[in-house]
C-alpha cells in the first residue's frame, strides 16, 4: 500500500507517478507479468502530465487503451511513431456504465468506514517523528516570547514557532486566514494552522519508508507533544513519519472536505 494524499489524483500527481512505479517494482519481484490499472484522470494537460509521468517510469512494453470514442487519442499521440511501448486500442464493453460521483463518494465512505472499523487512538511523540507534507517538526522550538512576538506581528495567536532552514515557522490557532498570510509573507514566516491536523487523514510511514496504514488525527497535543491519531494498527512503535493528506475524516468514513 502506498498513501498519495487523497483520494483523487489531482493535487498529487507527483505522488501518484511515484507511488505507482514503487508499487510496480514490488510486484515485478514476484510476478512474471504486471498489469497497471491507472486512474480514471484522462482528460485535459492533467490527464495528459499524469499519464505521461507513469509511462516514462514504469517503461511498459505496452500500453492498452480503453476508450468509448477516441478520448485517449491526445494521450497516445506521443507514443504513435515509437517502437516502445506497443499500444493496443479496445473499445470499452457497451454493459460497462460509469459510476456517478455520489456513487464514488458512497463507496469512499463504506471502504473508510471499514478499514478504521475498532480503530484505536494511538500517541504519536514528536521526539520520534517527522512530518511530510509540513515544514512543522522539522526546526528548533523557541522560547515562549517568541510567540508573543509573532503574534503582533501577525495578528493571530501563535501557539509555537519554530526556527527552520528557512527562517521562522509559525504555528497559529484558528482557521486561514489571508490576512495573516499576507502578514507572514511580508514578516518573514512561514505559517501553518493548527487546524489543518483536525480530523486529518494521514499515511503511517515506517522506518524503511514504507506505508504500514492509515490513520485520522485526533489531536494535535501541544502540552504533552503528541499526535493522538485513529488507526486500526495495534501499535506505533515502528512508525517514524506521518505523511500529511490533504482530505479530513471521520472514523464513520464521512468526508469533511480538503485540509
């Protein structure tokens, strides 16, 4: 398994290219043939980038296109006068029917709601953990008048600030606002929202770099410096990385909308 963020590629098409040659050179070590079956992303210069992202790595030696009335043709076109990869044209089956996006969003729900089925709430110590996704945890705390500082400077509440390789991060309370963005720019800091971690959804990165499951934050613990997060795994001890998504969650597999 590897977690990308979200639940659609769009906003993550680096990570879905990657993910998907990892995933791929997993399964080459044990199986004799591979089968890719990419995302449903086709249309526009987004369809095109991520398509063209995944042929160049994963280096198929063909590439079979599904297709009802030539919608793919803007994706083969760069593959029309190579020897590599083969491209073979099929027409998709007339009993195929699309799902709508209220069917898509109610079968996200009953899958989430299953994988975190008896999940437990978990402490994650900042000490032993790193955060991709977030420049958060990756600097030095300062001391408390620090934050007094940024707060007149920023015009917000500033619950910790961080000196990182590229100035000062903030972490501020309440929900984003444009105007303290616009402060932080002019300032010299960077800012990140407390809120974001609410309900977020969020991969647990092992210590070889491997996704080892899924998890929602509960809390983002300030006092005792944790993360409390949901997850169905029976212990975090391994877990050296959260890997920030950018969609929210409840345990019952409702959908908040984007971090």
């Amino acid at each position: 398994m590897e977690f990308v963020g979200a639940t659609s590629p769009v906003g993550h098409l680096l990570q879905c290219a990657t993910a998907t040659c990892r995933v791929a050179r997993k399964a080459s070590a044990a199986a004799a043939l591979v089968v890719v079956d990419t995302t449903g992303l086709v249309h526009g210069s987004i369809g095109r980038a991520l398509k063209s992202a995944k042929i160049e790595l994963l280096q198929p030696w063909m590439v079979i296109a599904l297709q009802r009335e030539g919608e793919l043709e803007a994706l083969l076109a760069p593959y029309r006068h190579r020897s590599e990869p083969a491209v073979e044209r099929l027409e998709v089956a007339a009993a195929v029917v699309s799902k709508t996006t209220e069917q898509r969003r109610a079968r996200r729900q009953r899958r989430f709601a299953h994988y975190f089925r008896g999940a437990r709430t978990l402490e994650l110590g900042w000490r032993s953990l790193t955060l991709e996704g977030s420049a958060f945890l990756s600097g030095r705390a300062m001391p408390g008048h620090f934050c007094a500082y940024a707060e007149g400077k920023l015009g917000c509440e500033v619950a910790r600030v961080e000196r990182t390789g590229n100035g000062l991060l903030a972490l501020a309370r309440g929900e984003p606002d444009r105007t303290v963005q616009r402060a932080a720019h002019q300032e010299g800091y960077e800012v990140e929202w407390l809120s974001r971690f609410d309900n977020l959804l969020v991969g647990l990165i092992d210590r070889k770099g491997e996704t080892a499951g899924l998890g929602i934050v509960q809390k983002a613990d300030l006092e005792k410096q944790r993360f409390l997060v949901a997850t169905p795994l029976e212990s975090t001890e391994q877990i050296a990385c959260l890997r920030l998504g950018s969609m929210k969650v409840l345990r019952d597999g409702t959908e908040l909308g984007e971090a």
